[in-house]
C-alpha cells in the first residue's frame, strides 16, 4: 500500500505521539491521560506507516506522488 503523508506530516505525528503516550505514567491512570495515550498510539501508528485511514476514506494525499500515466 502506498503512503499518503508527507515526509513532514509523519515527523510531526511522531514528534506529537512522543509527547501523548507517557501521558498514563505522568498524570497517573485517567481516562484524559487513556485518551491521550491512544491518540499518540494511532499517531505514533501513523508516522511510522506514513498510511493514515481517514485521507484513504476521503482521498487525501499529503505526498508527491509521481504518476506515470501512459497517455500518450
């Protein structure tokens, strides 16, 4: 499957998920600090696979793509 972030956008959801999943062992067990750890989970997700679900549902691409199409 093919990526659909940009380089930048997977260092940013990287960036951003290193700061959301400790959030369990620094405010102690709540549901905030649940939340927040399953959104730097999915970013974390995000980042390294470079796919993100929810640009596949609506067709988003953050990425060059180089399309060699044969129309010639």
């Amino acid at each position: 499957m093919n990526t659909n972030q940009s380089k930048p956008e997977r260092i940013t959801r990287f960036i951003i998920a290193l700061f959301l999943l400790p959030a369990p062992i620094i405010f102690g067990i709540s549901e905030f600090a649940i939340v927040q750890a399953s959104v730097g989970a999915i970013l974390l997700f995000n980042a390294i696979s470079g796919i993100c679900a929810i640009y596949g549902i609506f067709g988003v691409k953050t990425c060059i793509v180089n399309d060699q199409n044969d129309d010639k």
